[in-house]
C-alpha cells in the first residue's frame, strides 16, 4: 500500500504531521504537494494526487487544505476518484467500507489525526451488495 499525499500552503504543518505517522508506520508515500508556506491554488495539487491514483503510482491518497472542502471538490471532479471530506476516525473508516473512497481529505485543524489515518488506511471496502450498487451509482455519473 502506497499513499499519495497532497497539499496546499495552508496544509503544510499537518502533512508533516501525516508524513511523521507514515514514516513511523513504515508506510510508503508520494509527496504531490507543497512544502512552502507561500499561497497556492489546491485545485493544481489535488489533480497531482488524483492523477497519481489514476496512473497506478499510488493507492489512496490524503489531501489537505485550509477546511479540506476545496480539495473534496477538486478531486471528485477526477475520473475514478472517490474523495471524502472527514472530520472523525469513524467517518474514515466508513468512507472506505461504504464508499470505497480512495482519496481522503483533510482540514489544516484535524483532530485524532493518528486514529483518522489508520481507518482509512485500514479499513477494506465493503463487498456488500448495497454499498457497491450505491458506489457503481456514483461512477456511473461520470
């Protein structure tokens, strides 16, 4: 499992944060985002990641921003994503098992960071019948 992580200026500091879990966990990952501070358009950063997913590069993908509402909207507008915006360990393990989410997103001020990110890396989508009908629902828009 490889993650891709993705940020705008204001996500700095907690994809650093993300990145410490990661290392520590011994998880691989790519870094699409900024390392600096200076004002960025997230849109340009969530299409990295997303396209990473895409291209086979990375297998979910995390993204940050000042509320994580932009890049939720950024990535959805990809092909194949399914990102969702979380504020709680429990809503991370359900955007994967019930909406087989592959990129995740993120608010500069999370909480419960460290739980957040093991159910979402954790936690495998659900093969029952309702959630992937609804799932199938959703790609089919695209």
């Amino acid at each position: 499992m490889k993650i891709g992580l993705a940020n705008d200026h204001r996500g700095v500091k907690l994809k650093e944060r993300i990145i410490s879990y990661l290392d520590k966990n011994n998880i691989p990952y790519v870094n699409y985002g900024t390392d600096k501070e200076e004002s960025v358009d997230y849109v340009d950063y969530a299409i990295k990641l997303c396209n990473g997913i895409n291209n086979h590069e990375v297998d979910l993908g995390i993204l940050v921003c000042g509320t994580g509402i932009g890049m939720s909207i950024a990535a959805n507008k990809v092909k194949n994503i399914l990102a969702a915006k979380v504020n709680t360990p429990s809503e991370a393990a359900l955007c994967r098992e019930h909406n087989r989410a592959n990129v995740m997103t993120l608010s500069e001020y999370t909480e419960n960071l460290e739980e957040i990110l093991y159910n979402f890396i954790n936690t495998l989508p659900s093969s029952e019948e309702k959630h992937v009908r609804r799932v199938n629902k959703i790609l089919d828009i695209q």
